[in-house]
C-alpha cells in the first residue's frame, strides 16, 4: 500500500504545505506534521586555521571559553630565547576565528614556566590561570585575567604554593563559586588548592595531597549535578594505571575520596570531560600496551565512587595528546594528534549512549594536514567549547611553519535530512505555509544545474547533490541531462 501526502497529481507531484521559505529545486523532506521543508544542515568538520603567533617554541596551548563576552581566551608560553606566558582573545565568526593583540601575564624572562592552565569563573567573570613559575624556583603561581572586548588585561601573578611544581590544571565549581587548581609536586606527589577571585586577585586555602605516589598530568571535571569533581591521572606507583579520585569544595578547602582504577593498563596523557544533558564523564587515554591506541571510557558518578563503562577506541593507530570534550548535549568531541597519520592533529565526533561511547556514522577529520606534534612539544592543546556559536576551538602548533601557534574552528554537523524523509525537489518557489508542487517520486525534476546524465546523486545534508553517498545515505535519482533529474523510484 502506498501512502501519499497531499494531493498526488497525474505528473507525480506532490503537493503540501511548506514550513519555511523554498527555492526552485530544492531537496525537499516531510515533516512529522506533514508540511515539507528544504533540506538543511552543516558539514561535521574543520574551518580555516588562524595565526595567533609566528614565534618559534610556542607549547603548551590551552583554551577557555568566556561565555560573558562571548570570546575565547587561549594561553600558552615560549620555551626558548625570551620566556613569557601570554594570552590572546578570539571572536568566532562562522567557520572562522579571529584574534586581538597579545598581551603577557609573564614577562620576557630567563627560565619560563612548567606547565601552564586556564578557566573561567563564571560568578566574577574572570579568567584564571595557574603555572608553575621556573624563573621564581618553579613556585606554583597565579593571575586573574580579565577580558574587555579584544583584549585581556590581568592583575599581578601571585605565588599560592611556595614549592617545586608544575603541570597543572584547574576548573570552576560553579555550585560554590571557587576554582580547584591541581597539579605535579615537585616530589611527584599529586596536590591541589582551592582558589577564590576577589576583583583582580585572588586567595587559596591549604594545599592537600591527593596521591603520594609518582603521577603524570592530573586533569579534571566538575559536574554540575553533584557539585564534585573527578580528577584523572598516571599513576607511576599502580604500573602506570589510569586512576581517578573525587573532590568535593568545602570552603576554602577540598577533601578527596578513595583513590580508584579507570583503567587497567599503562596509559598517559589522560583527559576527562563532563556532560550536564547525560550526568555522564568521559575520560580518554592513550593505551601504551596497545600501540598508544587511542581509548575513551564513560563514567558514572555516584557519592565518590565512578562506575566506568565499556572502552571503546577512537584511533586504533599511535595517538598522542588526546583530549575530550562535551558540548553539553550528549556529544563529545576528541581531539588527538595521530602519529599514524604524518602527526596530522584530528578529531572524531561521538554521541554518549548509556554507560559507552557511539560513533555512529561520525568519521575522523583532519583539522590541518601540517605535523601537530614532536618530541620537543611538552603539553597538550586543550580545546573549549563556544556554547553561543556551537563551535569548538582547537589550538595547535604548525610544526611545518616552525611551530608557529594556530587555532582551527571546529564543527559538529547536523542536518534535519534522515535516511527516510527525503520526498523530491521543490518545483517552483514558495514562501512559508504556502502549497507548494514538489517533483517526487518517478518524476523529472528540471531545476538542477551542473548535473552529468547517467550519474547517479545522492542528498548531502546541508541538501546539496553529489555522486558520493553522504551519511546519511539518501539517493536522489539519476540525471538524465545536466538541468534535469529522475527522482528515485
């Protein structure tokens, strides 16, 4: 039995109320009302990069997004010649970023940093970011940041842990309005303070150790649902392990949970995100017993205990660098540097199912095809996610152009097109609600351009057509001349 909509005329077209404006020829689709609209949708993948900086021996790049002016921050340092730690503001515009000046929160110096970090405190509208201080005994040290339009002025660095440290990160609890900075003890030890911005500055409580053994770089996340973060980490101690432990904000100070395993095998690199729409973490991880296989888990928090998922694998190659994060929906994106891919940096989209990841029909995307990565890079590129323009911001180093910084826009497509709502072509212009004729099924459509007869076509999901199948796979017909095709049957 064959269903129809509207009123079927004798030359196969169909006719229905558009929901908003048509143009001659476009791929159409019904709706769950029964009214037609054109296909419409974006392409999962990388905009054209951007040069934040042409100096050499740039490292350590990380982002944070500043949701009151709508900008990105990302700060980094230079390892050689004249040290400094800087930021740099950037404004999304479509695929695009663009960026104003540079400014230094630490001057040109002799030693530099060790490790350096950023987040936004959301309840005084400013940046922090922790570094360990090697010009001043690599002292774990601090600054407040704020930014005014283009640019970002900062308060003056202070010292919250007069220790030997580094390779730090840190993240905003928004149920008490306070930072956790963790990071490295000079001694290897796993530390972490709780940071309060008062105007330009800021204060700290008592520094508590979260692990007494030899752990790589600890990263975090805050879930906004219990008001805890998860913290991930090597731990040199448990053979190299994943491991991971809760920390609840008291005050001014932090208490932990028990230390737990998310992974049983030598990893490195460990990231960690959290999804407020599935009360879900994700975690990812390098797996050095699998090559450096490329691996993720999904936690569950409950009280300070995480139940972890199934692994699933993201790169199946040498991966390095990964880092993970949500854009508060359901979805993650992973970022990487594939070394089995000419050390290209990529990313791969996937939805959070249950207790695992789903990739689904996302496919892997090079963000630039220019090496991301060498030995001489000591740190990750943190990603951020702009929630006003759904975009993720990548930063990276162009190894090619002498390890100069950039950063990528980076987009998760979305279409209204299914593999089965596809109906034909709009014959003809129509503005919203009007009847509009559509060329459907067995019929000619005489509005296409460019076509080649005895090709077949197949919908994209932005609605334009190509001769490859798109994801999904929807297929048009098959032209018979370059203005005129034979809807499928």
């Amino acid at each position: 039995m064959v269903k129809t909509i509207g009123n079927v005329q004798k030359d196969a077209q169909v006719r229905a109320v558009a929901s908003g404006a048509l143009s001659n020829g476009d791929t159409i689709i019904v709706n769950s009302d029964g009214t037609v609209s054109a296909v419409l949708g974006t392409d999962t993948g990388a905009g054209t990069s951007s040069v934040i900086s042409t100096e050499s021996n740039l490292s350590e790049v990380k982002a944070a997004y500043d949701p009151d002016s709508g900008k990105v921050v990302i700060v980094y340092h230079r390892d050689a010649n004249a040290y400094y730690g800087a930021a740099v503001v950037g404004t999304i515009s479509g695929d695009t970023i663009s960026f104003g000046s540079i400014t230094k929160f630490q001057p040109n110096n002799t030693q530099g940093m060790q490790g350096v970090a950023v987040t936004y405190d959301t309840n005084t509208d400013k940046i922090f970011i922790s570094y360990a201080d090697k010009n001043n005994s690599t002292y774990m040290t601090g600054v407040v940041g704020t930014v005014s339009g283009t640019s970002i002025s900062f308060g003056t660095p202070t010292v919250f842990y007069s220790e030997s440290g580094g390779y730090t990160n840190c993240a905003f609890d928004s149920t008490n309005n306070k930072i956790l900075v963790v990071w490295r003890r000079g001694n290897a030890f796993g530390a972490a303070k709780v940071v309060t911005i008062s105007g330009s500055s800021f204060s700290s409580g008592s520094a508590v150790n979260f692990n007494t053994g030899n752990i790589g770089i600890p990263n975090l996340a805050f879930s906004t649902t219990a008001g805890k973060f998860v913290l991930v980490y090597k731990d040199g101690d448990q053979s190299g392990n994943g491991r991971y432990i809760v920390a609840t904000i008291s005050g001014t100070g932090v208490s932990f949970g028990t230390e737990g395993s998310f992974n049983n095998v030598s990893s490195l690199r460990e990231s960690i995100t959290y999804d407020s729409s599935t009360d879900k973490f994700v975690a990812v991880y390098m797996d050095r017993s699998a090559s450096d296989a490329g691996k993720a888990r999904v936690g569950t928090l409950s009280g300070t205990t995480v139940t972890w998922g199934s692994i699933t694998v993201f790169n199946t190659g040498a991966t390095t660098f990964p880092t993970v994060l949500s854009n508060g929906s359901g979805t993650v994106m992973i970022s990487y540097v594939d070394v089995g891919n000419s050390n290209y940096p990529t990313f791969v989209v996937a939805d959070i199912s249950g207790t695992t990841l789903d990739y689904g029909t996302y496919t892997e995307h090079v963000i630039k095809e220019v090496a991301a990565e060498t030995g001489a890079i000591l740190g990750a590129s943190y990603m951020t996610y702009d929630s006003a323009n759904d975009k993720f911001v990548f930063p990276f180093n162009n190894v090619n152009s002498s390890n100069q910084l950039e950063a990528s826009v980076l987009s998760i497509g979305s279409t209204n097109l299914t593999s089965d709502n596809f109906i034909g072509f709009a014959d003809g212009a129509y503005a919203d609600t009007q009847s509009a004729a559509i060329n459907s099924t067995c019929s000619v459509d005489l509005n296409q351009t460019g076509l080649t007869a005895g090709q077949k076509y197949y919908v994209q999901t932005d609605g334009t057509l190509s001769t490859t199948a798109g994801s999904p796979t929807v297929e048009a017909g098959t032209a018979i001349s370059p203005t005129k095709i034979l809807v499928k049957g």
